[in-house]
C-alpha cells in the first residue's frame, strides 16, 4: 500500500485577478507574474526545457548533485523530512535524496496540481518504502504550509533549478527568510543557484533553437485568458529574451507584433506595436554575492558546490538559532 497523501489547496481560487489586472495596466511597464507560467502545460514545457542542450543549469546541477553525494551525506542530518520547493519533475529529487542517509518523508510543493499529482504519485509508486505527502500551493503563502511548520522532524529544504533568481535580491531575501521560519531553526536549506558567466553562454540558454522556451513563454497568456476570462491571441506577441548586464538578469518579455487591444475584467488592454510583457527575470549571482543574502537572511554557510567551470552553485546553508 502506497504511503501517499496529497494535500490540495487550490490556487487557482487564492489568485486575486486584480494583480494580473494592475501588472498589466502599470504604465511604465507591463507585467505579469512568473507564477502564471504553471499550469499543466507550462509545467510540462518547462520540463522539456531543462532537458535542452543550450539550458545548462539543470544538467549541470545534476553533475553537481552526482559529483558531491559524499559531500551532501556528510553535511546534512540522517532520518530527516525534505521539503521540495517548486518541485517540478522526479530527475532532481531522486539525485538528492539518493545522497542522504535514510530520509524519512518527502513533501513535494508545486502550485501546478495535475503536473504534482502526477509526479508525486510516480515518485510514491517508485519509492514505497518512503512517505510522500504532496503539496499543491503557492510556497509564498504561509496558510497552505501548515504541515510542515508543525513537523517535528529533521527538516531539509531542497530549492534547485535556481528558481531563487526568478526573485529581484530584495524579494529573494524575503522568501529565505520565509522558507527559514517555515522548516525552523538549525534545519538545513540547499538551494540551487545559476552563477554570472558569458552573457552569450546564458543568452542561448532562453532562446533554444527549438522554441520550446518561446512556447513556455506565450503559453503564459493562454493560463491568463483560463483564470481571469482575458482575450489575449498568442500570435500577436513573440518571444523576447535578453540579458540585462546592469541588472545581472536575464529578462524574458512577450512583445506585441502590432497596434491591438485586450478585454481583461471588463478593462480594455491597449497593446502599441514593440510594447513588451515583462513575464520573468533570473538574476544571476556570484557566490560571494549570494553567501551575503544568505547570511543576512538567517542562515550559516555549510558548503558551497560548484561545477568545474563555476557555471552553477549548490548552496548547503544551514538555519541559525532563534
């Protein structure tokens, strides 16, 4: 018998349409949350995503998590319960919890309940010996991660795929400081981080030859017109990626291809030809800059693992005492 549990709080009914209304009617720049990326499409895009040659954080964090499993059983408590941020597909967790001693319970959290249901399920059909207790919330939002606040258990928080830096700095120290009060003193967080590079390196990463990021990216507005009832025609906008050098960000926008307008909550949305949704940014750290916000937000430095071209970081940071 599977020992599998999926606590479902739906997200879809905390989104408040009014911050998709005001991203998109802000006059200096159109935006529209990250988080809207991942419905079951955009979460099924971005899983073929990583597995592109030109997207090197994913590989190259699993190289990581390959490479330093010595490492990670050695700085991290045995029997303890992992909590997975964001968590995406199997590929990651599987490499991180065969490098610990003897885990427990693995809470996987995603705001996309069918890519969720589907993963945790297969995890839990391949893994009996383990108790999976799924997650389907926003993990911003305290209310929906009671359980594991409550855990008494050895928690480690597993944050890869540098989703941090889909975070402005100010923001991202936030949210460490949010994960830090959720697992607790002297838990432990090992978060993944893409690491400053060639900007030619990081700008072919989101402009694949493929288009399967330029997919990624448009479908956004098809998750809108689902939630908020909008009008948006993907064909009207393309895909635009570039690195920001002054701001050590890779920014993503959808821009419009002409003059037209959008109905979103009984507002019309007017599009000029060239204007632009800012739809995501990824910062990009060096590890000496990251060390800072960790430490600022709570934590300790235990390790610091990076690939042999110091394209990619594994932090290991453990929380402080109250």
């Amino acid at each position: 018998m599977l020992n599998f549990n999926l606590l479902n709080f739906d997200t879809e009914q905390e989104y408040d349409n009014s911050e998709v209304l005001d991203g998109l009617q802000n006059s200096n720049q159109k935006v529209i949350n990250p988080k809207f990326f991942y419905d079951k499409k955009g979460s099924e895009l971005f899983d073929k995503i990583t597995t592109l040659n030109e997207y090197y954080p994913t590989k190259t964090e699993l190289e990581i998590l390959e490479k330093e499993k010595k490492t990670l059983k050695k700085s991290l408590p045995e029997s303890s319960v992992v909590v997975e941020f964001g968590s995406g597909s199997n590929v990651k967790i599987k490499k991180f919890l065969d490098a610990l001693n003897n885990p427990t319970e693995y809470i996987p959290i995603d705001i996309s309940k069918k890519h969720l249901e589907k993963n945790a399920f297969d995890f839990a059909k391949k893994n009996p010996h383990m108790k999976v207790t799924a997650i389907c919330a926003d993990f911003n939002s305290f209310k929906s991660l009671d359980y594991i606040f409550k855990h008494n258990k050895n928690k480690i928080g597993f944050f890869p795929g540098s989703t941090i830096g889909n975070f402005l700095p100010i923001q991202a120290k936030i949210l460490l400081k949010n994960i830090a009060k959720i697992l607790g003193p002297k838990n432990y967080l090992v978060v993944g981080v893409d690491l400053k590079k060639k900007i030619s390196v990081i700008e072919k990463a989101y402009n694949d030859s493929s288009g399967i990021t330029a997919k990624f990216n448009k479908n956004v507005l098809n998750n809108i017109n689902k939630i908020c009832g909008a009008s948006f025609n993907v064909e009207n906008f393309e895909h635009n990626a570039f690195y920001n050098k002054k701001k050590n960000r890779v920014e993503m926008h959808l821009k419009s291809k002409k003059f037209h307008t959008v109905k979103l909550m009984g507002q019309k949305i007017v599009f000029n030809k060239g204007e632009t949704i800012h739809t995501e940014s990824s910062y990009k750290y060096s590890i000496n800059d990251f060390v800072d916000i960790a430490i600022s937000s709570g934590y300790e430095l235990v390790e610091t693992l990076t690939d042999e071209k110091e394209f990619f970081c594994v932090f290991c940071l453990k929380i402080k005492k109250n």
